[in-house]
C-alpha cells in the first residue's frame, strides 16, 4: 500500500514519532490522548463524508483538469487589478522559498530582520510614490484599506466635529465600484452616513468630516483634485486618496496637493491578479496619524550591542493591546506579497519603474490616437493607462463585444455606449494592433498597423511628477539576477523559518502550506484570472471554491461557506454583521451586547467595536477557562440586549473547555 499520500507527506510525525511522544506524555495511543484531551460531547459521532485522500501526484492531474476550465484571456478590464511580470528572480527566491513562506509573524525583532528589511523597503516605497509621511507594512486589499482610511478620518475629528455630529463621508462616484459598496457595508455600524457624488459640484458642509478620492479615476481620468481639497480643507474636511501605485511614478503624488491619507493596491509590482488576491494594499498618511494608523509598521532602532536594528514600532496602537479601543481590528495582513512588491522595486530601481510606467502610459496614448483616427472619441485629455472610448453612431456595445470575445478579449462595458480599456505592463504593439482590428471593424474601416517604435515615438499626455522617487540605496544597487539573487539570500539567513526548525508558537498564522499546495498558483489559468472577468472563464475557480464550500461545511456542520473575509479577523467582521442582520430581520435591532472571554485574542473586541456592538467581558480562572457562573451572570443581566458570544475554539491556551456546550447552552 502506497504512503505517498498527500496527508503522510503534510504531517511530519511518521509512526515511531508518534509512539515516543506518546510515551513522553503517558498515553497509550492518538485514541486515548483525544479521550483526555477533547470531552466526549462535542466529538464527532459519525465519520466525515469527505472524498479519499490524494497523492500529490494525483492531487495536481486533478488540479489541472481543474485549472483547464479557467480561460485565460487577455485582460483589460482594470479597475484596480492588472497584468504584470513576476521578475523569475523574485519568483524563484521569494515566492517559490520556504525560508520566505514559512516564517512565522515578526513578534521577536531578533528573528526576523530578514523580513523586517523588506517590509522596511516597502514602506519606504509607498512613502516615496505617495508624497506621504508615514506608512505600514501591508493590509488586505485596497477597499478594505479604503474603509480603514474612513474609520480612521472618523475616530480622528476634532472636538467641534464630534460636539457638532459631523459624520458624513463624501464619496467621489469616480470610486472603484468595489470600494464603493465595501464602504457601504462598513460605514452603517459605526454611525457613518455615506455621501456618493460628483466631486465637482457636491458642495461639502459642516456635517461632512472626510472625502474619498480615486486618482486616476475609475474611467481612467487624471482630474486636477487641488481646488477640490482646498475647499474642503477649508470646511475642516480630511482627504483620503485611493491611487494606482504605478501612476505615481510619474503623477503628482497626492501628498503634494493635500491629502491626509493614500491608499491602494500593490499587486501591480509583480504580484499575479489570482482571480482577485491575495495582494498587499498600501496605506500611507500624515504623521500625525501615527497612533491609530492600522495595521504593522516597521521602524529603525538599536539592538543591545548599539548597533542599527529593525522593529514593529508604535505596537501599543495595534488591535491586540487596544482590545475594545481599538479602531480597527486588521492584524497581520500580506506581508509575503509586500515583500514581493518591494522587491520589484529594489530589482527594477526608480528608472526601471519609471520606464514601466512611461510604456504603459504611451500605449494608451498611442491605442487612444488609432481609435480617433478611427471616428471613436476618447473621454477626457489626461489619462495614465485607461481610456473610456464612446462608441459612434453604428457600432454598438454588443458588435464590440462579440468580436473582443471572439479574440480572447476582455473589456470593461459601460452604459451600454462606452468601452473602457486598460493596458498594463504586459501590452505589446500587437495587443494593440489586435484592438485596433477589433473598433476597426465594427466601424467599417480598414485597420492600421502600429509597431513598438510607434508606441515610444508617442508624446506624453500628462505633467510628470517633479519630486524623485526611491533615492534610498537599496533601490539602487541590485538590478542583476546574481546580485538581487545574494541580497535576497543576504535577508532570508537573518530569519527563523520552518527551513530550520518547527516553530512551536500556536496561532492563527501558523500553517505550513505544502509545495504541492503552492506550485499551482503560479500556473496561468490561476495566476492571470482578473476577478472582474465573465463567469464562465472561471469555471475552474468556481468549480474549485465549491469543492472546498462542500468540504469545509462537512467539517464544520454549517450549511454554507463565505470565502469573501480575507483574514480571520475579517471573517470575524463578516460573521458578527451576519448576526446583526439576523437580529434586525426578526425586529431585535436593539440587541447589541457581545459576551468576550478576557482571554480572547484582541482582533475579538476590536472586531465587535467596529460593528458598533457594546462589549461585556467574561471573567476566566486561573487556568484561563471562561468561568461558567460570571458568564451565566452576565448573560441573565444581558439577555433583553445580548446578541452573542465571541468565544476561541479551543481556547487562546490550546484547550478543549468542556463546559462549551453548557456555555452555548446558555446564550
């Protein structure tokens, strides 16, 4: 009988493993250790009806029927998500290394300087492309980085805001339509009224404390923001900018004209879309926000020789040691595509980075000049990589479509009379050439055929930044393979990972991803797949999330899964809105009291603050138990307002309470 399954090769312990621990401990079996370990009354009482195991040689045949059913098209959809080259050398040694994604959170500075390192260059580079004084290390996605730039604008008013009830958030309808409604899920529990608009005739008020701007715009427009943040400065109104981190390099960062907050999108700098994620968002700011600013930041201070020395800096703000002040629950984000995006920046350097972004803006320019050649007109005179084309009398949304299909095209349709289309790193003259074919013949005319010199021959459109980008060293000295290949070593040796040794920390983070679990994501059809593309060229997503939802309510008892969170701290988010919902659908609005063990992990009570819950903690014993009679007490006190219990299964400390259902039983 074979021994390569998937499982045997995951689990370290081989059998003569298992008995000299077994023994070390006084069992006399895994059997008897669970009878000791895990009470009776919550023990499976059937076993799982989940498919048999797999080889990992039979898991990837599986994985590639799968993946074949994704196709992969040549995207042009954008709205913050694009095409872009993994440099092999960051791919090889980065993405694809142990030593980078095994490695535990950076809680002990002395074992991780490594990684420290390059999420110091990360920031380091957001600083730069932002023009801002301050920024993390990472967070989620951009949206999510969006709404944390609201609540962030909102715990900061002043006095007279706060005395006055200012709590409106102007939303420019420019806005990536994902932000936009992420916004509208966030800003109902903390007392947030949205204000979606035009942000050239809304007129902000004395109830408005904040503004959201996109920069370049959803439909690709670089708007001149300046009299627009001026104005609203001068109504005490706090700016927030969600820019593309490439237009930076050669826009004028929104930190030179007023902003307070900038935040985005990484994945642009080497990291492939996957369908959606994950990426490292960014989130820059004014200093002044240095103590509620969400998320990690790493800082520069001195070991115990004296000598220079990296550090999570300023923890005391962070969700764990604020517990139910806190004003964001985000723990530890994307660090290892963090690091990838820094790393693009270090091999690349401030002029590989800016003739990136001068090919991309050129294409544009250069695919906006055919089409007008063509009887198309091009919406706006300023655009970076997007431009909204406004179809002519005779040609249609549907022809365009039809015929982009047919060529293995996405675009982005908009009001049945635009096309937006947005080129990226990887647009070539022949990509171009291919649209131009496409509005060619949907308009009766012969197309023209462009060649790369053509592209480069193209005048710029727009005003290039005049502040320099990524002057730091470190972005100036590794351009070769064999030379990023050494500095990439140099950082990894500094760290701890499971390439040394176990790494006896229980928690949330610690998950040992298999090889045979991570090759796929670099294969095409997972790696290129834009989240916004039709259905049905995700069929192998769709098929693969399914299998997974079957799987995981097996396990679990629930009916069905949401993969929506992206982080548990977001999945304890989603599920607390679940529960409110579920109390406002039968008329109980009012019930708002979460019960929180004191033991429970800080992103608990800082989730349940966020969804605007009022927080009752439970006290625990000595052993760190929750204490059955004070949650019997705080309950019976509650039970006209309760909503529910955030409780660590099994507990922070690692233990089964078997007083779990007795617990239940009471809420």
């Amino acid at each position: 009988m074979t021994t390569d399954k998937f499982v045997n090769r995951h689990n370290g312990p081989r059998e003569n493993d298992v008995k000299a621990m077994l023994s070390k401990i006084g069992a006399k079996s895994v059997d008897e250790l669970i009878e000791q370990t895990i009470p009776a009354a919550i023990r499976l009482k059937k076993p799982l009806n989940l498919p048999s195991g797999m080889t990992e040689y039979n898991y990837h045949k599986h994985l590639r029927v799968i993946a074949s059913k994704n196709k992969v098209f040549k995207t042009f959809i954008g709205l913050g998500y694009s095409n872009t080259i993994i440099p092999p050398v960051v791919q090889r040694n980065v993405l694809e290394n142990p030593g980078w994604y095994t490695a535990y959170t950076p809680y002990q500075a002395e074992i991780a300087q490594g990684r420290l390192e390059a999420l110091l260059n990360f920031q380091t580079m957001i600083m730069d492309l932002t023009g801002m004084e301050i920024a993390n290390a990472s967070l989620l996605d951009e949206s999510t980085a969006a709404a944390e730039a609201m609540a962030m604008l909102f715990s900061s008013r002043n006095r007279d805001q706060i005395k006055n009830g200012a709590a409106t958030f102007f939303v420019s309808d420019e806005c990536y339509p994902q932000t936009i409604d992420l916004l509208k899920t966030r800003s109902t529990p903390l007392g947030i009224k949205l204000l979606i608009g035009d942000w050239k005739t809304t007129k902000l008020d004395a109830s408005v404390y904040g503004a959201i701007l996109q920069y370049p715009s959803v439909d690709g427009k670089v708007n001149e923001y300046s009299d627009f943040v001026k104005n609203a400065k001068a109504q005490g109104v706090s700016i927030a900018v969600a820019a593309d981190i490439l237009s930076l390099v050669l826009l004028t960062p929104p930190g030179e004209w007023g902003a307070d907050v900038v935040v985005g999108n990484s994945q642009r700098f080497g990291v492939p879309m996957g369908y959606g994620g994950p990426h490292a968002a960014f989130f820059a700011c004014r200093e002044e926000y240095k103590r509620i600013i969400p998320g990690r930041i790493i800082g520069v201070s001195v070991d115990a020789q004296g000598n220079p020395a990296l550090r999570m800096a300023l923890q005391t703000r962070e969700q764990h040691i604020r517990r139910d002040k806190a004003t964001s629950n985000i723990c530890t984000a994307q660090a290892l595509l963090a690091i990838m995006a820094s790393m693009f920046a270090v091999y690349h350097g401030p002029q590989g980075i800016k003739g990136i972004a001068e090919q991309v803006h050129l294409s544009a320019v250069t695919l906006a000049a055919e089409l007008k050649k063509l009887g198309y007109t091009i919406e706006g005179d300023k655009y970076f990589d997007t431009i909204k084309v406004i179809l002519p009398k005779g040609v249609s949304e549907g022809m365009i479509h039809n015929m982009a299909v047919s060529a293995h095209i996405n675009f982005r349709y908009v009001d049945n009379c635009c096309v937006c289309i947005a080129v990226d790193q990887t647009t070539d003259a022949d990509d171009i050439n291919t649209i131009i074919d496409i509005f060619a013949k949907a308009a009766g005319q012969a197309p023209v055929k462009i060649s790369q010199e053509n592209i480069f021959s193209q005048k710029s459109l727009l005003q290039y930044r005049a502040s320099e980008i990524l002057t730091h060293p470190v972005f100036n000295i590794y351009h070769s393979e064999s030379e990023m290949m050494r500095y990439i070593k140099r950082l990894e040796n500094k760290d701890l990972s499971l390439t040394h040794s176990m790494i006896s920390l229980g928690s949330c983070t610690m998950k040992l991803n298999a090889a045979s679990e991570l090759m796929p994501i670099t294969w095409p059809e997972f790696a290129h797949i834009h989240p916004f593309v039709p259905i049905e060229q995700a069929a192998g997503y769709i098929e693969m999330i399914e299998e997974l939802d079957r799987s995981l309510s097996e396990i679990t008892g629930f009916a069905k899964m949401s993969f929506q969170p992206n982080s548990g701290a977001q999945g304890e988010y989603a599920g607390l809105l679940v529960i409110q919902a579920y109390h406002q659908s039968r008329g109980d609005a009012h019930r708002n009291i979460a019960l929180i063990p004191t033991s429970a992990h800080g992103t608990n009570p800082a989730s349940a603050a966020m969804c605007g819950m009022k927080i009752v903690l439970v006290k625990c014993d000595e052993k760190g138990n929750i204490d059955v009679n004070d949650m019997r007490e705080k309950a019976t006190l509650h039970k006209n307002d309760l909503s529910c219990l955030m409780v660590t299964y099994p507990s922070t400390h690692g233990v089964y309470e078997e007083s779990i259902i007795e617990i239940t039983d009471i809420i």
